[in-house]
C-alpha cells in the first residue's frame, strides 16, 4: 500500500526536531556517548524494520535473535516496527536496546535516541552502496542504448552507464533531470536513506526541485513494493537500494528485464547496528561481539542474509555517517 509523500509543513517540523536534537547533542559529529551504569540486562529486544514480506522477516528475525541469545546467554526477542521512526522512538523509550537501522535512521537513533552505532552491513565486498532509479519508460530516461546482464537471477537491465561492475555513484543525472515536479515517483519511506532522503536531495540538486512538493509522489512501503509500483504502472520512476528487483524476481521472474535501472546516486553508507546507550560499556561491546559471532558461521551469515541481505559486518564508520548526518539535517534547506 502507499501513501503520499508528507506535507511540508510536517516535513520542516521533522527537520527542524532533528536539527534542534543536533545542537543539544553538541553536534557530536559520531562521538559514541559512554555506557550506562544499570545492571547487566535480563534480556534484549532487538528492533527492526520491514524490507520484505513482514511475516517472513519476524521469521528470520527470531532466527537471529535466537543465534544472539545463544552468544549472550541471555533472551533476545525480536519486534518488527512499522517504519525507521517507530523504531526509533522505540530506543529512546527503551522498548529495545538493539536496532538495525539504515544509515540515516542511524544517525537519527544517535541524535535523538542516544543510541551509539556499533556496525554497519557489508553487501558485494562494500560498506557503501547508491540508490537506484528505475523505469519502464525507456524511450525518456535512457539516453543511451539499454545494457543487459545476465545474473543468477536472470536478465537485468540498465542505462545511462549504471551497467558498471563497481557500484560507484552517481550516475545518469542528465536523466533525472527530466523529471518533473508532479512525476509521479514511488519513493520507500520517509525514514530510508537510499528510498528517500539520498534521492530527493538528489533530485533537488540536480533538477533542480523542491523535495516538499512533489505533488505525484508516494511512499510505496518497501524497496521491493516500489519496484512493483513502477511495474505495475503506479509510478513512472522509483527508487530503492541496488538492486531491489532481485527481491521480486520470485514473485515476477522477468522483472530484471521489464524495469530498467537508469541513474544513481552518491555512495550511501550501509545500513548499521546501534545498541542502547544505557547499557553498560561492557554490553554494548558484549552484542558488537555477539553479532560479529553470529557473522562469522555459515548458519549465521545465512540468516544476516535472509533478514536484510548482509554479506558481512565491520566497525561502523563514523566519517561517512556524518556525511550522512549532513544530507538528514541539510534536507529541504
């Protein structure tokens, strides 16, 4: 299901909340807050956010949350919240002292939650990635001859020079600045880096638009449920993480060849783990190592990949999540 793109109005109170969370926190820059004094904790809930079919992903989360429990010796439950907000608002009133976020909900979860990053994914040998922008409409947005590859997924499509073996962005923006104000655009959520903020800041540099009002624009509620907004017609463009439409090879398996990738953004840092800054020290180093524990079995690596696609996990970077930090705060200025 999607739904429309937020007014303005909320839009700039979201902003501004997240700039007056910056200044109180000193503009810390990534500095992790010190651990809490509390007791080692009973048990642990681990907090995430749908990016595939919800029930398969409480499936899998639980299938995580029990590897870490084992790594800890103590309960790790797992909750599915409805979107990177919900999640976050659920660290800051202690409902879950885990939470796997994408990168700007990350930096999100440190400013306004006091969460302190502890890792980030690793997915194609890389901690970065871009957005894609993908269309049926070729004839508009490809200003070149469309590439084709073949992967063990089947055949994919691409222009506009996204075709290239290294992920390293952006690409095609000649293209995207044909889009127009009332295009009609499947984005992923208000709180994802790669499904929204990346690429309306994006769109504002480039076209030269005002990402408050793009008046087609809707929130399709997942990468892979935007990829099907474009196939099924309901948007003329979409955006989701590269490459989403390997999700949905599955359920429509010529889905590589029907939407064609045309552009990218910049190089978006992964996606990353954050632990709550009330636990002690200790904790927050026990469920870093938990988790680079449960990375590195087969049984572990197998389950990371059915929960978000993680190939690997390395220490979060703080340098690029301020770069993050800076397209969060900066956004619709």
């Amino acid at each position: 299901m999607t739904h429309r793109l937020f007014t303005k109005r909320r839009a700039a109170a979201v902003t501004a909340a997240a700039t007056l969370a910056l200044a109180l926190a000193g503009c810390a820059g990534g500095d992790a807050p010190s651990g809490g004094d509390g007791d080692a904790p009973e048990e642990l809930v681990l907090g995430l956010v749908p990016s595939q079919d919800v029930d398969q992903l409480v499936v899998d989360a639980q299938e995580l949350g029990d590897l870490l429990s084992d790594e800890l010796g103590i309960p790790v439950t797992t909750n599915v919240s409805t979107d990177y907000a919900a999640l976050v608002t659920a660290m800051q009133a202690g409902q879950a002292q885990i939470g796997m976020f994408g990168p700007i909900a990350l930096v999100q979860a440190a400013d306004v939650a006091g969460a302190v990053p502890v890792l980030q994914s690793v997915r194609y040998g890389s901690d970065t990635y871009v957005t894609q922008w993908y269309t049926k409409d070729t004839d508009r947005f490809c200003l070149d001859e469309v590439v084709e590859k073949e992967t063990e997924d089947g055949v994919f499509t691409f222009c506009n020079g996204t075709d290239a073996d290294e992920v390293e962005g952006p690409k095609g923006e000649e293209a995207l600045e044909l889009i127009t104000q009332d295009e009609k655009i499947a984005f992923v959520d208000e709180g994802s880096a790669s499904g929204y903020y990346y690429p309306a800041t994006q769109l504002q540099e480039v076209a030269g638009l005002d990402p408050f009002a793009l008046t087609g624009a809707v929130f399709a509620g997942g990468h892979p449920n935007a990829v099907i907004a474009v196939d099924d017609g309901d948007a003329t463009v979409g955006v989701s993480f590269d490459d989403a439409r390997e999700e949905v090879v599955a359920e429509r398996p010529t889905i590589g060849q029907d939407v064609t990738v045309f552009a990218w953004s910049q190089n978006i840092p992964n996606d990353g783990i954050a632990v709550s800054a009330d636990l002690s020290e200790e904790w927050q180093q026990k469920i870093t190592d938990a988790f680079l524990a449960v990375a590195e079995t087969e049984e572990g690596l197998a389950v990371l990949d059915a929960v978000y696609n993680i190939e690997g996990l390395v220490p979060a970077d703080l340098e690029a999540l301020d770069a993050a930090r800076q397209v969060e705060a900066n956004f619709g200025e």
